[in-house]
C-alpha cells in the first residue's frame, strides 16, 4: 500500500509538472500582456521597462524555472491585471466555486445512484421509461441552454429563485465566505448547481443502471436468490455494492470536470468563483492568472485520482487480495 501512494505521488508530481510546462508554453503565444495594461500614451521606453520588471524579456527556460519554484511554495506571482497577488485572487474566489461543485457533485451522485438503481429493477414501468427520455435531452442540450431555461421559468415566470449572483455570504474565520448559511445564499445556490450536475447525474445514472443490470444477471446473483434472500438484500447488500467500483471512477473524475468546467455556468449565473475569474483572465491576457487557474484545475484532478483508487481498496476486496498476492 505504502509503495502504490509513493508511485502514484511520484506520478502526480510529473503530472503537475507537464501541465505547468504546457501552459506556460501555450500562454506565451496568447497575446502580449503589456497591451491590455497600458493605454496607447505609453511609450515605448516605458513598455520595454514593464516588460523587463515582470521578467518577460528573459528566456523562456528562465520564465518557467522562476515559474515553478514560486508555484511550489503557492506564489504565482502578481495579476497583470488587477497588481494583486495572484493566490489571494484565487483563494477569495475558491470557495464560491467548491460550494457550486460539491452541492453539484452531490446531487448527482445522489440522483443519479437512485435514478440508475430504480430504472433497472424497475425497467418496465412508465415512470422509468420517462426518466430515460428526460435523462437523454438532459446529455443532448448544451449547459449554457439549461441554464437559460432553468433561469426563464423558476425565476422569470414563477419567480420562485434569483436568477444570478451568490446571495448574502458569512464570513467563517475570514478564511472562507460560505452562502450555505443564508437563505438568500441557498436560493442562489439551487439553480447554478442543478444546471452544473444535470449532465453528470444522466452520466451517472446510465452508468449505474447498465451496471446494476449486467450484475443481475450473473451467477452469484441467482445463488442469493436461490438461498432465499430478500429482494432488499440482493439488490443493495450484493448487486448494488458490485456496481460501485467503475461508479465511484466516474464519480470522482465528474467531480473534477464539474470544477473544471463550471466556467459556462459561473459565467450564465454571474457567478462569483475562479471560473469567471479565468474568463476575465483570457480576455485581458493575464498569463500569471491563467497558468495558476490550470495549475489548480491539475492538482484537483491528481487528488481525486489518487482518492479514488484508495476507495477501490474499501469497496472492493479483490483488490486487496490481488495486491497482497502480488507482494508474496
């Protein structure tokens, strides 16, 4: 166990260190940066001093050296834009974009378990033929599209929820500013985070079900019923517990697109997280901005990987038995 998290710490690392030199690469042929921060009275002279002082004249092995020792310790500079410390930028949006993504994550998981286990033990019925038809336009139509939709009737025609913005925040220890704890904070939440787990949650779902229905045919299945278990315990003490291994895969890479993704729906809703903040990056070419954006989006993805081949030690024993054959 101990040499299976050191190998994969050590694959993260180069991991980590590929994406920076990727978007250190892509980002210098993105726009100069010089421009979106003078007016057209600069000099010359005086852009070449800019240009010296945030070190863009150096070389490229020089940039991305500096890049990568200042990012190891959590500094990524200064915003070309906004002349704020690019960590603190990231930091006071992180956790409008975490609570979007967890509510999300977990109302997809959540549903889409419960949906995928209903429509394949009861795969006859009306009602799972329906959840089938609304769970394929719910893959076909486009975020941006759900958004809108969700924003024209809960909060234009029945005008049940806000329709934008994050709501009242409380501010926890001046670390973290949550709008879990306010009515305002939780209506606004709703909608963005419907619109951002609708997808995942039909990914999920169909997952669950195709699993949930290969399992029901095997062997051990029929021999569960044969002894004479209920009904209860063959579909969630052994079918349902078989299906989780490739369910809790797709649900932790989601999770990471959810937080990677949540660009589209920040910026439909207005949004106040990281996403909007890459937005307004790209527009004004803010490369520290830019690269730290997809420096965290990489971290993200590495953590739940390696957390999610540590469950497949607690859900599946095979696993474990496999890996301790190996070491005999």
């Amino acid at each position: 166990m101990t040499a299976f998290i050191i190998r994969r710490l050590l694959q993260s690392i180069l991991v980590m260190l590929t994406v920076a030199l990727v978007a250190f690469a892509l980002f210098r042929f993105v726009g100069d940066p010089i421009a979106s921060m003078v007016g057209q009275e600069t000099t010359l002279a005086e852009r070449q001093e800019l240009r010296e002082m945030l070190g863009l004249n150096d070389p490229f092995i020089v940039q991305f050296f500096t890049f990568v020792s200042r990012a190891v310790v959590g500094d990524f500079g200064i915003s070309y834009r906004l002349q704020q410390p690019v960590m603190e930028l990231i930091l006071s949006r992180l956790p409008a974009t975490l609570e979007l993504a967890l509510v999300s994550g977990f109302f997809a998981f959540i549903f889409g378990v419960g949906f995928g286990v209903y429509t394949a033990l009861r795969r006859g019925g009306w009602l799972s033929s329906s959840i089938m038809t609304i769970s394929l336009i719910g893959v076909s139509l486009p975020t941006f599209l759900i958004g809108v939709l969700l924003i024209w009737v809960f909060a234009v025609e029945f005008q049940w929820l806000p329709s934008f913005g994050r709501g009242d925040v409380v501010d926890l220890g001046g670390w973290w500013r949550t709008g879990l704890l306010t009515e305002s904070g939780r209506a606004s939440l709703i909608l963005p985070a419907i619109t951002l787990g609708l997808y995942q949650m039909t990914l999920i779902m169909r997952l669950v079900r195709a699993e949930m229905l290969e399992v029901l045919r095997t062997d051990y299945i029929k021999f569960a019923r044969a002894r004479g278990l209920t009904n209860r315990a063959v579909h969630f003490g052994h079918a349902l517990k078989n299906t989780l291994v490739p369910v809790i895969t797709i649900t932790g890479l989601q999770l990471g697109s959810i937080i990677a993704f949540a660009i589209i729906t920040e910026t439909v809703f207005q949004w106040p997280g990281v996403g909007a903040l890459f937005i307004n990056s790209v527009r004004f070419v803010d490369v520290p901005v830019m690269a730290a954006y997809l420096m965290l989006i990489a971290l993200v993805f590495v953590v739940i990987n390696l957390i999610v081949d540590l469950l497949y030690y607690v859900v599946d024993p095979r696993l474990r038995v496999d890996r301790a054959g190996a070491g005999h």
